[in-house]
C-alpha cells in the first residue's frame, strides 16, 4: 500500500558565493587573467575601466567627501597595508628603482616534492596533511620513502594509526607507485592503480602478493603450482610487470602542466611583488593590483531603479536578466578584491617571519613556518592559506621569484646551517650529532639526532669522530 510521508532532513551544501571566492583565490596571475577575459565577455553588465575612475571630476580628492571611489579606496586602505614597515636588520645593496623584469628570474622545473605538495593540500588537511607533508621530505628520488616511521611518532607526536593513515593518503598520489618502502610495495601500488583504471592484471597481483620469492628466482614452475595455473599464463603476467611497471616511479617524473619550449630557461611570473624601501617593505600584488573593473552605468542605474521600485515597465525576463548580471559583476569584483586582500595578508606575515632571509638572501636565516601558523595568525582557515599560495610565485628583493612553498620548507635551511655549523667548528673539538641537534632546537628546529645524521649523510659530511684533527 502506497502511504504520502513528509520528512525534514539537513543537508549541508556550499555557497554558490564561497565556490567563486575560492576558486579565484587559487588561481595564479595567468589564470586570474583568462578568468577576468572570460568574465567580462559573458556578462554585459561588467566592463574593465580604461581611465582613473576620478579622471574626469573637477574637484580636489580631498573636497570630494561624497565620491564612491574614495569611499571604497578608504575601505580598502583599513583592512590593507601596501607598506609594511619592518626596520631592517642587515645592510643589504639594492635600488629599489631597478625595475628589472621579473620574468626568467627563475628556472620554472617543478619538482617531486612540489607535485606530492600540491596533489595532498587538494586531498586532506589538518594532521593528516602535517603528517603527510612532512613525509614528502624522506621521498628520494627514485619516488622511495626512506625513514623510520617509529621514529616518525615520536618526532610528530602522532599515533601509529595517523601515520599510517598519512602513509596511505601519500602512496596515492601521482606518480603511482610513490611513497613505497620497497620494490613490493612499489609493484603492488602500481598494480592496484592499474586494476582500478580497468587496465590491470589479477594474476600479476597476485604473484606479486603471495609468490614474491619465486618470481625474484624466476621459478615459474613453481609459481604455477601454486596459484593453480599454466606456466604460460605466469610467464604472460611476468611480461606485464616488466612491461606496464615502473621499479623507479619517480625516476623519469615530469609534471603534468610541466612545458619545455626550446629555451632551457622556463618563465615565471610571480604572483606577488615584495620590494625594498627606504622605509621598508612593499607588497605589490601582480596584475588586479591596479586592475579597475566595474558595473556598467546603465546596467547599475536600472538595477538600483528595480530595487527602489521606480522601473516598472520591465518584462520579467529582462528584470531577471538585469539582477543576474549586475549582482554576479558585484560579487566577481568583490572576491577580486578578497583574493587581493588575502594575498597581501599572507605576504605581511611572511615578511614578518622571513624578514632576516628577505635582507641579505640567505638560507642561514630562513625561520620555520607553516601555513597553520599563519593562518591562526590571520584567524582564516588553513585550507585558505593553501589555496592561496598553491602554484604561486614571489619575487623577493634580491629580484630570484621562489614558490610560496619555498617558505615553509624547513629542510632548506636545516641543511645549510648543519653545514654552517660543521664548517665553523672546532677541528679539535668537532660537534656532535647531538649538540647540533640541540643547536636547532635552540634556534627553533624541532629536529632529532637521527634527522641530524640524515642531513649529513646526505650532505656527505664525516661523522664527529672521522671529523676530528
């Protein structure tokens, strides 16, 4: 029997308002410029101003209290700062009149560990992400994870279960086959990606799972027998793993949007401009810095007659057609302003952290940050800070452009200073990997004696004993 029912239930859904606000956010300047071309082609009522929007009016800025522009620059200027001062600590020669083309300042190769940051800020966040982005750092480059994960829960301070949770998030990522401990691992991952594509081979995975011994002494025979199967078919799936897989996933890695023109030297253009002053830093947002769009007179006049009730004689077509458009244009150039805003933000605290490396360029001076940190800072969600700074670029004011990531990668300048210390010690009395250990500790760098010996045998330094003269 067929009974009518009425139910209410709660469904969370997004703001139609928010999915723009952050898909602008991430959109770096090229992007942001296509965005804007695109917009300002499907909607008549936004237009891009050719002039100073107070070009044309006779009287002083200061006399015209009553101006909207000025109203709205006012606004801007509360929540931005287009100069932060900072006194600067090391004397540093530069001209900050050099308006040296940023573009080819930098080799744009994107490298392993930008392409797993990128793919895990997309994918997780909170302490999933820390545990996971910190993993990304014992990734060599062949795509193999070389750490100690018990090592890993106290240096963290996570449980087995969220190291493993991060360990599985890591090992999906592209290329696959990234992340394993070991060959196995590093087959069985690949096979998995390739059974869930609809390419992969069943019998392949399972000599991999359960006959790993045999297939390494190529005893095919054997194999066989064990999986009740003809010896052609094994040696049909042996061909597959050689042929379909790859040992060294990362080996031969190349970025999906990666492009290599004939010049070897790639362009980059840097999202964000940090200057020097005489009175300290400016921040320059690329492109929609001094970018003036606006609402057409005419659309905006009708829209404000609909809203007063003065317009009547309107079909309800064109009535919808008005509003659509005008409050689309509205909020398009409000979440411009957001991402300006945002953009400018992050860069501030940056400057704040970083202002040692941005004076003399150096890596010996570059603090440890993290995108958590910051976020707290600004009271904004770190999934914002992501966004924002994922794919990005600053040119700082030795004029080299870097990735946002540049600044919150310790293991940059946890390197250089091991190195730093090495070289300055006493020959004599050579440090150990514990007292470098505590120097770190002292200078910020929660850093263990075994991560210490990592970055030295990396480094190809002696241990203290073998250093000693």
């Amino acid at each position: 029997m067929l009974i009518q029912d009425q139910s209410q239930t709660q469904q969370q859904r997004i703001d139609p308002k928010i999915i723009m606000a952050n898909t602008l956010l991430q959109l770096s300047s090229l992007e942001l410029q296509e965005a804007i071309e695109q917009e300002l082609a499907e909607n008549p009522a936004l237009e891009l101003e050719d002039e100073e929007p107070c070009s044309g009016c006779e009287l002083a800025p200061f006399m015209c209290k009553d101006c909207s522009f000025q109203k709205l620059a006012t606004q801007d200027e509360e929540t931005d700062i287009s100069i932060y001062e900072i006194e600067p600590q090391f004397e540093f020669t530069f001209d900050p009149d050099d308006d040296n083309d940023p573009i080819s300042s930098l080799q744009a190769d994107v490298t392993l560990p930008e392409h797993l940051r990128n793919q895990l800020r997309a994918l997780v966040t909170g302490k999933t992400y820390e545990i996971a982005d910190y993993l990304v750092n014992y990734i060599n480059d062949r795509g193999y994870l070389e750490c100690d994960l018990l090592e890993l829960t106290l240096e963290l301070n996570a449980s087995d279960d969220e190291i493993a949770e991060a360990l599985a998030v890591l090992q999906t990522l592209d290329p696959p086959g990234v992340g394993a401990r070991d060959l196995r691992e590093c087959l069985l991952i690949q096979l998995r990606y390739l059974d869930e594509q609809g390419r992969g081979n069943t019998l392949a995975q399972r000599i991999v799972e359960n006959c790993w011994e045999e297939m390494v002494g190529r005893k095919i025979n054997r194999i066989a027998r064990k999986l009740r199967t003809k010896p052609e078919n094994v040696r049909a799936a042996l061909r597959f793993i050689q042929t379909k897989l790859n040992p060294h996933p990362a080996g031969s890695f190349v970025a999906p949007w990666d492009y290599k023109p004939t010049d070897a030297k790639l362009s980059v253009r840097p999202d964000v401009i940090i200057r020097r002053t005489p009175t300290g830093y400016e921040i320059d947002v690329v492109f929609n810095e001094h970018l003036s769009l606006a609402i057409n007179p005419y659309y905006r006049q009708i829209y404000n007659d609909l809203k007063s009730g003065k317009t009547k004689n309107i079909s309800e077509d064109e009535k919808k057609h008005i509003l659509d458009y005008v409050e689309r244009a509205d909020l398009f150039i409000k979440n411009l302003n957001q991402r300006r805003r945002t953009l400018r933000n992050i860069t501030k605290r940056i400057i704040e952290h970083q202002h040692g490396f941005l004076d003399t360029g150096s890596k010996l001076f570059l603090r440890p940050l993290t995108r958590v940190k910051i976020a707290e800072e600004l009271g904004i969600h770190e999934s914002t800070v992501s966004r924002a700074t994922a794919n990005k670029y600053v040119q700082i004011p030795t004029q080299e452009v870097v990735p946002f990531d540049f600044f919150f990668n310790s293991s940059h300048s946890v390197s250089d200073i091991i190195a730093q210390l090495i070289e300055n010690e006493d020959p004599a009395h050579p440090l150990s990997d514990q007292e470098i250990a505590r120097i770190l500790n002292e200078r910020g760098y929660n850093v263990a004696r075994r991560t210490v010996v990592k970055y030295r045998e990396a480094m190809k330094i002696l241990s203290s004993r073998q250093r000693r003269r």
